[in-house]
C-alpha cells in the first residue's frame, strides 16, 4: 500500500504534530510503501524568512529521525526537491473549478485568524492534490481537520481522468488516527498558531514549565471531577497504558485529587517518551552530512517517480514531446 503525508516546516514540532501524524507515519514504516515529505511549498504561505525556513526544514528532518524513521524503509525527502510537483499543480488548476476552493475550512479558518489572503492559501488544497497524486497515493494520514482536502484531492483526480479520457490517476482515501484533537496548554487545539504547544524536543525543565501550565478548572481538591472535559487527562491518556488511563478516570471520578498530581505524572511520561529521542537528535545535528545525505537520496527517489507519472500526465493531456512519446 502506497503511503503518502507531508509536514509543513513552518515552526518546532509539537506534540500535536507528533500524536496527530509523526507517530502513525513511523508506525507504517514496517508495513507499507511509505513515502513522506516536509513540505516547504507549502510553508511558503506563512514562512517568508529563508534562513527560518532552511532552519525549520532541517529541524523537521532531525526530528522524524531521532524518533525512528528509518530512510531504508521509507522514502523522506524536500517537497523542493520534487519541482514536477509545481507543474502538476498547475495542470490540475486547470480543470478545477473556483468553486471547489471556495468550499475549503481550512482556507477560511486561516483567513479568519488573520493569515494573509494569498493565491497560494486559496490553491493550497491543489498542491496538495499534486503532492498525493504524483506519487499514485493510496493512503493519506491526516488530522481531521484535513479529511477534506483529501476528499478535494478525490475530485481532482476524477476531473482530470474525466476531462482527458483517461486512468492516470488512482482515488486516495484518508486514514484518520486515533488521536483527532491534542489540545495545548489553553484548551484550543495544539497549534503553533495560538502559541499553546508543548514542543517534542524542548528541554526536560522548558517541557514540565509548559506541561503545568496547562488550562483547568477550579474544581476543589475533594470534589470528583470529569475526566472527558479535561485537558491533562486528554494528554495523559495519550501517553499512558489503557490499565493506567483507566486508573486515572477512576481517581478523577472520586475526588480527592489536585490536577496538579495529573500533571506530575504528564510530565514523567513525557521524559519516558521522549527523553531518547532528545539525546538522539542532539546526535543527529553534530552530524548535518548525514541529514543531507538521507533527505538528498529520498529527494532522488520521489523525482524518479513524479517524472514516470508527470510523463502520463503530459500524454494524456497532450503536452508530450516527442521524445517522451518514443518511450
């Protein structure tokens, strides 16, 4: 099975990011063709610094790699790295209607918090159909909150099938994860945008300072309180053993318990977790050679596929040369 997720280089990642899509992505590893890229294009919407962007794309590589992915058994590479990605873009804007864009949450839910109106915001979802289809993706990990740029990407590729008689490309579904909504620290979803996150790589002592700042209640000590409205527990139950969660709901239930007790254990599942992978990565970047090395090798092997279906592409829609034609 073809697997196909990207992750926008636009900030430190956080533990959103990793319950929403980096820990499913090394999950596959072991059992499907998995084939996952930082997506500077798309960054391009909000990051506008080069040196930030160079910074953040390396730090994504940095960070998927201390926790375990492995570039043996996937193929991780620059969305840059891949430019047929941009033609194919382009081709799929032209036999898709405004209309569609029109419908996208994602592109007014930015808009709303103030993320400046740009082509590329509006097209976004297109990039992102290019990104899908290049590849003949069968399977997209996404958080919910992107189901429907898949569902767009579905649509895209039957406008072209349709439009010019052909099966290039084959439909992607969306694979949802378990964890649809980590919240952050104020209760909203976990986002860099609100500035609520709990980064996977901070130190052990910046990790605790943001874990027990995390918004509650003012439910006394002694009263019982509702796990299921609670955001330490949404995170605690992320981290711990079902036995362990279910201990925790029955605490909760009877009373007698501070948040703050939650937030103490947060804290020690979160060094279990990520304690490791700190070290790792603190390896990794004393050896840049390697980072560019892997990313340089994974970008070599998505082109090589993007070039063998930007040529079916080109066929069928009459934009061959004839060199291609001859193949």
């Amino acid at each position: 099975m073809r697997i196909l997720s990207g992750i926008q280089p636009s900030g430190r990642l956080h533990l959103g990011n990793y319950f929403g899509a980096l820990k499913q992505h090394i999950e596959m590893q072991e059992q499907h063709d998995c084939f996952y890229f930082i997506a500077s294009y798309h960054a391009l919407t909000t990051v506008q610094d080069p040196k930030l962007l160079q910074e953040y794309t390396r730090g994504v590589a940095l960070d998927y790699l201390a926790l375990g992915l492995d570039p043996n058994k996937v193929t991780f590479f620059r969305q840059a790295d891949v430019p047929e990605v941009c033609e194919l873009t382009w081709i799929l804007n032209c036999v898709t209607g405004t209309g569609l864009l029109e419908r996208a949450h994602a592109y007014k839910d930015k808009v709303a918090r103030g993320i400046t109106s740009s082509m590329g915001l509006f097209c976004y979802p297109v990039l992102m159909a290019a990104d899908i289809l290049i590849y003949k993706s069968q399977l997209v990990p996404v958080g919910k909150d992107q189901v429907q740029h898949v569902e767009m990407t579905q649509d895209m590729a039957g406008y072209f099938n349709t439009t010019f008689q052909c099966e290039v490309f084959v439909r992607p579904e969306a694979k949802l994860g378990q964890a649809l909504l980590v919240p952050g620290v104020d209760g909203q979803k976990m986002s860099k945008s609100y500035n609520n996150t709990v980064e996977l790589f901070a130190e052990a002592k910046q990790a605790q300072k943001a874990i027990m700042s995390i918004k509650t209640d003012s439910t006394p000590v002694e009263d019982p309180k509702d796990p299921t409205n609670d955001n330490v527990f949404a995170l605690l139950k992320l981290f711990a053993s079902p036995e362990e969660t279910a201990e925790w709901d029955a605490r909760y239930r009877k009373g007698g318990m501070g948040y703050g007790q939650a937030k103490k254990r947060l804290v020690e599942l979160f060094e279990e977790r990520f304690a490791g992978p700190r070290a790792k990565r603190a390896e990794l970047l004393a050896a840049p050679s390697y980072v560019d090395d892997v990313l340089q090798e994974g970008g070599k092997k998505a082109r090589a596929v993007a070039k063998q279906t930007m040529d079916e592409v080109r066929r069928a829609c009459g934009l061959a040369t004839s060199r291609l034609e001859s193949r």
